[in-house]
C-alpha cells in the first residue's frame, strides 16, 4: 500500500510541481511527511518555464487545482526531494 497525505495546494511551480501545505495523513502511512511539502505529478513532464508552452503549463495547473484541497498517493521521491505523487482533488 502506498503512503496516501490530503492537504491544500499552496503554489503551483510549473506544469508538474507544486507545494502542498500538508493536513491529514493515513493512519498506516509508512513514513512521515512535513507540514509543507513540494510534489511532482507522477507520470507528468510539462514544458519548462522558460518557454511559452512551459508558462501555459503552469496556469493550466493553477486554473485546475490552485487552492484546492488534493489528496496524494505517494509513489516516492526524486533526486530533488520532491514527493512524487498521484494527485486527486479532494
């Protein structure tokens, strides 16, 4: 079973990052995670930022869950330490 945190987004950093202010957390959770933590979107790979479509990325994500409450399922991190995180609204 994965580890499974519900919190509300904070700041979208890109296409396929955001931060997350951290709320709940399963109670079989194998790990323990931090008040704040920045996700990455399993499976996403949007444009960087320096470019045109890397902008349009970003505020599509922020139009889709900026502000919202999400719920993650935590596949694990990356070399960033970043969670990287199956993502649902709440």
């Amino acid at each position: 079973m994965s580890d499974v945190i519900w919190g509300q987004v904070a700041r979208v950093i890109d296409g396929d990052t955001f931060d997350v202010n951290v709320t709940h957390y399963h109670k079989a959770n194998a790990y323990q995670y931090n008040n704040v933590e920045r996700i990455r979107i399993a499976g996403g790979n949007a444009p960087e930022m320096g470019s045109l479509a890397g902008i349009r990325a970003k505020a599509q994500l922020e139009s889709k869950i900026g502000g919202q409450n999400v719920k993650l399922i935590v596949k694990g991190r990356d070399s960033y330490q970043r969670l990287v995180c199956d993502v649902a609204l709440a």
